[in-house]
C-alpha cells in the first residue's frame, strides 16, 4: 500500500513539474496561432505593415523550432501588441 502511494505522489510530482514546460510551448503556439489569424485580415490592408511582420514572424518561428520558448513568447507578444495597436487605429480592413 506504501509503495503504490509513494509511486503516485512521485508521478504527480513529475507531472506537475512537467507542466510549466508545457504550458509555455502551448503559449507560443498560441500566440503563433494568434498572430497568423490577424495577418490574414491586416496583409491585405497594407502590405508594408505586412513586410515588417512577417520577418519577425519568422524569427519568432525559428526561436520556436530551436526550442527557445521564452524568446518565441517575448517575440510573439511584441507582434501581438503591435498588431493590436494597427488595428486599433483603424489600419486593418473594415475599421
């Protein structure tokens, strides 16, 4: 009974250890995911916006496929802010 519990706290543990990681590949993914779905919208609209993003979409991508995980969310979230900020001032297409 002993050993069955110490096993299922040790799994736990790991699990639980596990999920910060997880959780940080999922963010970037996300914000990737995020950032893709606005471009579709704001590319057309303005095609030099588009030039200058999609070069640090890919430097975001490249941290991602080096497993820079940290380096892919501050990157993703910069792109994001300034995406945020286009489309608040009426760049994107149908504001």
């Amino acid at each position: 009974m002993t050993r069955s519990l110490l096993s299922a706290f040790a799994l736990s543990v790991a699990t639980l250890a596990a999920a910060p990681a997880f959780a940080a590949d999922d963010l970037c993914a996300a914000n990737l995911q995020k950032i893709d779905d606005t471009m579709v919208t704001v590319a057309p609209s303005n095609p030099a916006l588009e030039k200058t993003m999609r070069q640090q979409i890919d430097a975001a991508k490249a941290d991602q496929a080096k497993g820079d995980t940290k380096a892919c969310i501050a990157s993703t979230g910069k792109i994001l802010t300034q995406l945020d900020n286009f489309t608040k001032k009426g760049g994107a297409a149908g504001n």
